[in-house]
C-alpha cells in the first residue's frame, strides 16, 4: 500500500511539473529585451593590473522572465577581447521580468591601447528563446555584376556610450 501511495504522490507531482512546464513554455515565445545600455565612457589604465568596468543594462521579459547573458567587447585590432557573464541572481532593481543589471566586465592587464568596442550582447530567458544584439552586423549583397559588396550597420541600440578606452599613464 505505501509503495501505491507513493507511486501515487510521484506521478502527481511529475503530471503538475509536465504540464506546468509545457503550458508554461507554450506561452512565452518572446525573447528578452534590453531596454536600455550604458558604460562609462572615463578611461582606464590597464599598465600593471586588470580593470573591472561596470556595465549597466536595463532588461524585460514579461513571459517566463530573464535567466542569463553576456556581454564582449573587443580591442581595437580584435585580437584581445573581455566579457562579462551574468544571471538573474546579478538583479540590482527589479526581477526577472524588468530588472536593473550590472556585471564587471575585467579588462586584462596590458590590455591592447585605444577605444574596444562592445561587439555583441547574448540575453537568454527561462525557457531558452534568446536575442543577440550586435554592434556591427554585416550583410553580403550581390551586386548586378554578380560582385559581393558587404554593408555594415551599426544597430542604433549601441549608438550611447558604447566604448571602453584604454590607454597607458
């Protein structure tokens, strides 16, 4: 009788979880958002020891809410990057569904001189619909000549102070 009773419990619990989590998943089809974006734009000195650089992103996701990201930015001569991974344990204001963010992104000591561009911001959310943001985004068009001309667009979402200038005292 206890082991009916406890195949019993099990399946219950199991059949809650199957179809919470399908109609849960079913529902949110959305990708995160990020509302907003800022780093400060101050210089940093990198000559003796890597420097933490706050980034602050504002993010939505009104379905099953935010989970994870990340966020790069690369030197100059795109042969250094630095990145920062962040969850939604990282949350300063708000939750998972509109929080306030602010992961360190640590730029190595020595870091290559001159201004590193963000080149890409990864958000994910709970049941796995994520969203790349790109500052760069290329795209090959073949001309009448049958000749490939690449266009390069700046997503307007970088346009505010979206470059980390590192230089040597």
């Amino acid at each position: 009788m206890k082991k009916f009773l406890s195949l019993t419990l099990f399946l219950s619990i199991l059949y809650v979880f199957v179809v919470y989590g399908y109609v849960y998943a079913a529902q949110d089809i959305e990708s995160p958002v990020m509302d907003s974006f800022y780093v400060d734009p101050a210089p940093i000195n990198c000559s003796s020891h890597s420097v933490d650089v706050q980034v602050v992103f504002s993010l939505y996701d009104h379905g099953s809410g935010f989970d994870h990201g990340t966020v790069w930015f690369s030197s100059p001569t795109h042969r250094q990057v630095a990145f920062a991974a962040f969850t939604v344990h990282d949350v300063v204001y708000g939750n998972a569904t509109d929080g306030v963010y602010y992961p360190l992104v640590r730029f190595p000591r020595l870091a290559e001189i001159g201004d590193w561009e963000l080149c890409s911001v990864s958000l994910f959310d709970v049941t796995g619909n994520s969203v790349e943001y790109r500052r760069h985004v290329n795209i090959n068009i073949v001309n009448s000549d049958g000749e490939v001309e690449t266009i390069i667009i700046i997503d307007p979402m970088f346009e505010w102070s979206s470059v980390v200038h590192v230089e040597s005292y």
